[in-house]
C-alpha cells in the first residue's frame, strides 16, 4: 500500500514533466514562423480577474459587448475582444453577477452587483447601477427590491436585502 502511494505521485509528475521538456526545446524554432512577431500580452478579462459571470452584446453592433466578471469589474470591448477597457472600477461593489443592456437603447447598461455563483468565496454587492452612456459613468439605483435563493445569509434558504 505504501509503495503504491509512493508510485503514484512520481508517475504523475513525470507524465507532466516529459512534455514539458519537450516544450522548452522548441526554442530553436526558426523566427519565421507566421506567429513569432506577436508578442504575448494581457487581453483583458481572460487573465487574472476570475470567473466570468455574464455577457451584454450590443443588437446592432457586433463588435461590441460587455463582460461581467464575479471576482471584479465588468469589461467592455468594441472591436470584438482585441482590446479590452474596465468600466466599472469606482463604484461600491467590484463582484458583477449579471450585466443587461436596455433594448430599447444598447447604451444604457444595468448591473447587479454580487457574485451570483456562490462556491469557496463569494464578492458581495451593493445593489444595481444604471450607466446612461455605455459604462461611462454610473449610478446606483436605490429602492431596487434583490433576492437571492440559497442558504448564504438564513437557514431558510431565502436571502432578501432591499437596497
């Protein structure tokens, strides 16, 4: 039983290790290759702000849509995720649970604060906001009436805040 113990992690290692070896000769690649001159950089949402939590694409203009991320501030892009721009970084709460666009007019954006997944941590949130010129500028709706289903706050299962 011990010995197998043992086995097990070493054989894991090395079945990840082997590869990664091989990754690291590629350096001698030649520099024509089609994707050498593209260097790596930071794209936006996809790196280190967590776990995506909703999307808003804009009805009339494909290239442009918004990112709602549960661990902190919603993006927004307008030419289809080459770059990205945070707009939702001086208000009350950073946890973003769902993000809509107003049909009627895709500038105005509606957010609802709070992690909407809860699992090891959950973001708080504030209540929702209402930006009138696509994530320039916002404000918070008071009075809006949130519940949340699920046993986070009350042992009978209902979480009810007004805010």
């Amino acid at each position: 039983m011990l010995r197998t113990q043992l086995i097990k992690p070493l054989l894991f290692s090395l079945l990840f290790s082997i590869p990664l070896q091989a990754c690291a000769a590629d350096d001698d690649e030649p520099k024509d290759h089609p994707l050498a001159g593209i260097p790596l950089r930071s794209i936006g949402p996809a790196l280190t702000s967590g776990r995506v939590a909703d999307f808003a694409f804009h009805p009339d203009a494909w290239q442009s849509h918004y990112v709602a991320m549960a661990s902190g501030n919603l993006w927004k892009t307008e030419n289809n995720g080459v770059t990205w721009t945070p707009v939702f970084e001086n208000e009350g709460s950073y946890a973003i649970g769902v993000v809509e666009l107003d049909p009627s007019d895709p500038n105005t954006v509606w957010v609802g604060t709070g992690e909407n997944n809860s699992q090891r941590s959950v973001g708080f949130g504030d209540g929702v906001y209402r930006s009138l010129d696509g994530g320039k500028t916002w404000e918070k709706i008071d009075s809006a009436f949130i519940s949340a289903p699920g046993p986070r706050y009350n042992t009978d299962g209902i979480d009810k805040k007004t805010f």
